[in-house]
C-alpha cells in the first residue's frame, strides 16, 4: 500500500486494510522520486508486489513515482 507521507488521514485511514492483509504502507512524497537508492530498493521488491493499493489516488501520491518502480 501506497500513501502520502505528507498528511496523516490517508495512511491512518488505511493502516486497518493494510493490517487486515498484512500489507506495509510505504509513504511517499513528489521528493522520494529523486531519491535514487529508496527508489532502487523498491523497484528490487516489485516482484514480491501482487496489488498495489494507492490511498488516497493520485492526488496523495504522484503516478511518475510509482512509474518509476513499476514500470
């Protein structure tokens, strides 16, 4: 699970879904796309990724981020 680190109603709200499924949620910011080693460490874990949930849409976190890990 995706969720923006800059306001905590979006991952607060989604800490019950992640414990549910037993699901991190990774905060993220516009700045975390120019953190080269943060966005290598994620795009190394990718393939242990079966859904991807971003709370809070692409307003909370950036589409460009998560295309640099996923794509």
């Amino acid at each position: 699970m995706f969720a923006s680190g800059q306001g905590f109603a979006d991952a607060l709200s989604g800490a019950a879904l992640a414990a549910l499924s037993g699901s991190p949620i990774i905060l993220m910011d516009e700045g975390i796309a120019d953190k080269t080693d943060i966005i290598n460490g994620l795009v190394n874990l990718k393939e242990n990724v079966k859904m991807k949930w971003i709370i809070g849409g692409e307003a909370a976190v950036p589409p460009a981020v998560l295309d640099k890990i996923f794509k």
